[in-house]
C-alpha cells in the first residue's frame, strides 16, 4: 500500500516507512529508482507526502497499490474512469500531483 496523503496515524500499519525513511535512505546513496524497487520486492508499506514518489515505482504497481485516505476510509484513486484517462498521457505520480482535491 502507498498512501500519499494525510490520515489519521492509528490508521497506518505500524512497519510503514515514511518520507523520514525515505530520506535516510537517500542520505546513505540509495536511489529513488532503488528505494522503489526494495519497496516493491518487500511488498512493504510507504506513506509520503510526494506523490511524485509514484513515478520510481512501475507503472502497474504504482497503480495497484496507491491509496488515499478520504471520508474516513482509503480506496483507490486509479479506479475512477478520468484519473485512468490521465495515465495516458502522465505518469502516476504527475496524476495525482494533477488531481486537484486528492491530497
């Protein structure tokens, strides 16, 4: 699960890295691209605020693993018919950067 927005801590799984991991992990010279692909193989858990984060990851898993956290429950913002239509022309990341009312 990627989650790139605000929602209440109680409702974040506790082993979640967050953008400070993700920063002390560039700090000891991983790479976005790296960082993405460890996220990917663990099948772990990463909220941050920087929805262009997306774009390291493959496209397909950006897209089935991304949530957002709205009306007191997370749901997947790619299902929707005109967000899916973004994605021919932008990455994931640029699609929720260009969503307005998402984050």
């Amino acid at each position: 699960m990627i989650i790139v927005n605000r929602c209440p801590e109680d409702s974040i799984p506790i082993s979640t890295l967050t953008d400070k991991h993700v920063y002390d992990l560039v700090n000891k010279g991983l790479t976005f691209e790296k960082i993405a692909m460890e996220v990917t193989k663990d099948n772990a858990n990463l909220h941050t605020f920087n929805p262009l984060l997306l774009n390291f990851f493959e496209n397909e898993y950006a897209i089935n693993n991304f949530v957002i956290f709205k009306f007191g429950k997370f749901s997947k913002l790619f299902e929707d018919d005109k967000i899916k239509n973004k994605l021919n022309s932008m990455g994931p990341g640029e699609v929720v950067a260009d969503t307005e009312g998402v984050l």
